[in-house]
C-alpha cells in the first residue's frame, strides 16, 4: 500500500483585493490542500491505511458495502490493467453510463495512473457525444451498456470496454505494478475535462486538475462539519444518484470518499428516491428538480392542509436562525426519506424557499449550495448550525468570494479551473489575478452569498425594467400540474410565460387546467412587483426534455432553443390581445 501524507493545511494569502477593484469579500480562511506529490485517487490509498475494515462504497445490487480496503484493492487491480493495456499518463479515457461502483472505481483507477478522465452524460445526444469524444482527444472508451457502447463508436471509438469487462479487471490479481505510475502523479496534473451543459452553444471542456477537485470536495466536508463522517453506528450514511458525468455527482463522490461516509450509488434520482426507505440515508446531495418531485409525491401522504403547515412553520423555523432537527418530523414524510435524513445538499440550480420551508417542516435542514464546473462545483455551502435561508452559504475553506462593481459574483480558490480544452481553449474564464468571472449577479451578507439572477438570463422589458426569470420559474413548477415553466420579457412590454404540462393534467378540462395555472402564476407573481410579474401565459402540449433538444443534460432550460421552437406561440402573447388559450 502507498503509506503518505496525502493533504496539508494551506495558508492562502489574499491579494488583489483593494476596494478601487472589488465590492466586499468573503474569506472563510484556509483550506485544506492536496500534498504537491499526491493524486486525487491518494484519499482512497490513505482511508485504506487508517481505516481498512470502515464500509465505503457499494453499487445498487450489493447488500453490504466493500471496505476502504476492499475498494482501494480494486482500484489498485484496474489500475494494473490499465497500464497492462497501454493507458498512457494523459491519455484521456472517455466513460459513459449512470452512475455505480463500476463507474467509481474506473474513475478512481484512471486517475491514479495519471489518466485523465472525460464523463459523458448519459443522456447526451449523438451529436453532443461526437463533439465531446472530438474535442477531448478522447483514445480510450468505457459504457455501460451495449447500447451506450453503440453510441460511443458512433462518435468514432474504436473499440469501448464494457463496465463488465472493467469490473472483471477490478476483482482480478494485478500481474503488473502500478505503483510506480501512481506515485508521480501530482496535484496540478489535468485529472478531468469536464463538459459544461451548453446553454448557448457547443459545451466547453473545463480542465480539473486534482487539486481543483480535491480542494471542492475536502473543503465542503469541514464547512460542513460532521455530516460526512463519523464512525461505527454514527457513520454517516448516503445514496449517491447523481451522474457522475456531472461536476457535482464528483465532487460529492469524492467528499463522501474523503470524509468517511457509508455510500450507496444508484444508477440516476428515480432509483435513489426509491430507495431511501430501506438505505436510511443520515444526507443527501440532491438537485431542486428532485427535491420538488419528492415534495410532490409527499402530498399522496399527507393530511388537507398539512403541506401548508409545513412550509408555514419550517420558513418560521428557519428565519429563527434554528436548525429544521428541531422540528417534529411527520411520521409518512420521514419514512419515505428513510427514518434518519436530517440534511440536504442542494445544489445545480436555484430552489423556492417554499421548498426548503417544506422539508424544515418535517425536521430536514435544506443546506443551499453555489458553485460551477468551472470551481469544481464547490464555492459556497450553507451548514446545518448557521443555515440562513434565502442564501448559497459561505465559502468553503480556501475560497474568496467577491462582488465586482457591477454585481458579478467573483470566485478564486484552489477549486478553480485554469481554463477550457480544445476548442475552447482561447476563451479562459479567469482573469490575470486568477478571479474566476461566473456571470452569476449576486450579494454578501455577513459574509453569506446571495444569488440574485444571471448576466446573460436577466429579462430587460421594453420599459427598462430588469426582472430574474428564475425564482417565477421555480415557484410555478411546484404546482402539482406543471412539468416545466420558462418566463419570458426580454426586450419585450410586459413579462410572459410558457408551461409545461406533468401526468396529474391528463384527462382534466381545459376550464380547470387553466384555473389551476393561473393559481400558480398567481402564486409566482406574489414574490414580485406587478412591473415584474407573469401577465400571459401559454400551455404547450410538448415537454422540455434533454432529448429535444430542450433542457441540457443538467435539466437546465436552454432558452435561446425553447423561444426558437415555440417563436408562434410567443408572437402570439406578444402580437395579440386574446384571452388565454390552451394549446
């Protein structure tokens, strides 16, 4: 085994950030830094070392979880096969498939031979995947499944590993050494070409290097105290649904590696909702689209009026400055996240305070997040003793948030990227200074960050009037008939929205449908001025969906694509003074 030190405590100096530059900053002191002659898969090595028998990871299928032992043994075995099959040190190996222990342990094995990993979402579509398999450079391939195998060689693979194939390697007898090859991988080597959802155009590849991902994923485990660790019966306890093609889903995996939790992965969120009940899960790491979603099938189990109660007192809760623990929790609600959930990473998206408020209601802390692929996801994270609702938390460790004078939300930390592959390569996010620009608008409060919209989604009417579509978004998906909403008013007179449809409409009147939408428009236009609120709206009868073309692999709406699909149905809101009609 490789016995080293595999972390130091770093004592960033902060400069660069006189006031003529910068609005107020947030420093949340030093963090917790990768040696310079370790790799990111060395937390894997050193948890085997000072925890061997302590139970780590397991996919789906499996009752028990392997060990630390167990799983840095299998990493350590692919790791030989991986060099018994050529793998070069920066050869970039392109994986496809949902998240799971085969998934894990090749990403692990590839980066400790100093691979570089490239994570392809799985619901990408032929052309995203050759642009990604293109662009990267990508020699090596792994799928999970024929079909996605398929879809790789489409792109142009030559020949793809099964994630059979790669579990057989993992459980076989390594014949040739790896160690060599794991020991000269440092710090700042490229670990990841990780890419962005595309919104406005052909994703770009953000280089991760091992530092930026274990700064992320080690810094969030100490803002956030015990949540990931503990031992023996107070280990913490997870299920991992995230895609592991998505920024977030890794540094999550890798927080849950280096603080110690039990963790369960599950091939996507349905899988994991189902499965809270018997795993009985102590956190979560989840996106607003799933939080909402279990909110919704909550509603089966509850009272008349008890979701209201909820949202009621957990908001009174949480402006108390008290943690939702001490709530009393409702026996249905609890039981379906498992009897033991007490915290809830939320991250990926904006969430309705009414949402947090409901999960408080029911004693389960709603621990906003903040970050990006460009900071390894991680900036910012509330924590269960110091929650303030309305707010992404503080800064993890390491990290410092600014506010540059015309309100863009500046980040610099170890977890920042030093900028994108390919394609890409000339248009680097970070300044000089090594300022990361987010195009995210936002504020400080006592050091907690605020987001408040986005430079490139902010709606300017016609009347000078700039509104966030993105809270009215929010607030009109919870209703129980909508699917998706996108608001709409740039350059235009007044604000308007298209709505989305989910299985609870089908079969009931137009009449009815429309009342209830109306009621959450209505609701949506409570959080703004009339300047800014919801004055049309039309009803699609097709969904946003990633497969359209619609929605990026991270659920994110791309408007630019939804305005030019649906450009009848907003002339017609901005053309016409008819009354609404169901489409």
């Amino acid at each position: 085994m490789l016995a080293r030190k595999v972390f130091r405590h770093c004592h960033l100096v902060k400069t660069g950030l006189e006031s003529t530059y910068m609005n107020p900053q947030s420093f949340s002191g030093p963090g917790v830094e990768l040696s310079e002659e370790s790799g990111l898969a060395s937390i894997v090595f050193d948890a085997a070392d000072r925890t061997p028998g302590r139970p780590s990871l397991g996919g789906s299928e499996q009752s028990e979880l392997l060990t630390c032992l167990e799983v840095a043994e299998r990493v350590r075995s692919l790791a030989s096969a991986l060099v018994e099959a050529g793998v070069d040190v920066g050869e970039r190996v392109a994986v496809l498939g949902r998240t799971g222990l085969d998934w894990v342990v090749l990403d692990l094995a590839v980066l400790a031979i100093g691979g570089v990993l490239v994570p392809v979402y799985p619901t990408s579509s032929p052309a995203q995947i050759r642009h990604m398999v293109d662009d990267s450079g990508s020699t090596r391939f792994a799928a999970e499944s024929e079909f996605d195998a398929g879809r790789l060689v489409d792109a142009g693979a030559t020949m793809v590993w099964s994630f059979e194939t790669v579990s057989r390697w993992s459980r076989s007898r390594s014949r040739t050494d790896p160690n060599e090859r794991i020991a000269a991988v440092r710090r700042d080597d490229l670990a990841m070409i990780v890419y962005t959802s595309g919104t406005t155009g052909p994703a770009k590849g953000c280089m991760l290097s091992h530092r930026n991902m274990f700064a992320a994923a080690a810094n969030t485990v100490v803002r956030t105290g015990d949540m990931f660790g503990g031992k023996g019966e107070d280990q913490a306890v997870t299920a991992l649904g995230l895609p592991l093609a998505h920024v977030f889903g890794q540094t999550i995996l890798y927080a849950t590696l280096y603080g110690g939790s039990a963790t369960h992965l599950l091939p996507g969120i349905p899988e994991t909702v189902a499965a809270l009940s018997h795993i009985k899960p102590t956190f979560l790491a989840l996106v607003p689209y799933a939080l909402e979603k279990i909110r919704k099938a909550a509603r089966l189990h509850l009272a008349s009026g008890a979701e209201e109660a909820a949202v009621s007192d957990g908001l009174a809760l949480l402006r108390s400055g008290k943690q939702a623990s001490t709530a009393v929790p409702s026996q249905p609600v609890l039981d379906m996240l498992g009897g033991r959930l007490r915290s809830v990473i939320s991250g990926g998206a904006s969430l309705d305070d009414s949402t947090a408020g409901f999960y408080a209601g029911f004693g389960v802390d709603i621990l906003n997040c903040y970050g990006m692929t460009e900071s390894a996801t991680a900036v910012t994270v509330n924590e269960p003793q110091t929650n303030r609702i309305g707010t992404v938390g503080r800064p993890i460790p390491g990290t410092t948030v600014a506010i540059a004078p015309d309100g863009e939300v500046l980040v610099r930390g170890s977890n920042v990227t030093r900028g994108y592959w390919g394609a890409a390569a000339n248009r680097s996010p970070v300044d000089a200074d090594g300022w990361l620009y987010t195009g995210d608008i936002g504020e400080l409060d006592e050091g907690y960050l605020r987001i408040t919209g986005r430079k490139k989604e902010i709606l300017v009417t016609s009347g000078g009037k700039n509104v966030a579509p993105t809270p009215l978004e929010d607030r009109i998906r919870l209703h129980p008939l909508v699917s998706n909403a996108i608001v709409l008013g740039d350059g235009r007179a007044f604000v308007a929205a298209l709505i989305t449809l989910g299985p609870a409409a089908v079969g009931l009147g137009d009449d009815l449908v429309h009342a209830e939408l109306q009621v959450a428009v209505d609701d949506a236009n409570s959080l703004v001025s009339r300047a800014e609120s919801i004055r049309e709206f039309r009803v699609l009868t097709d969904d946003f969906t990633v497969d359209s073309g619609l929605l990026t692999p991270s659920l994110k709406l791309k408007r630019a694509s939804i305005e030019a699909r649906f450009n009848t149905e907003i002339a017609d809101i901005y053309n016409m003074a008819s009354p609404r009609t169901l489409r």
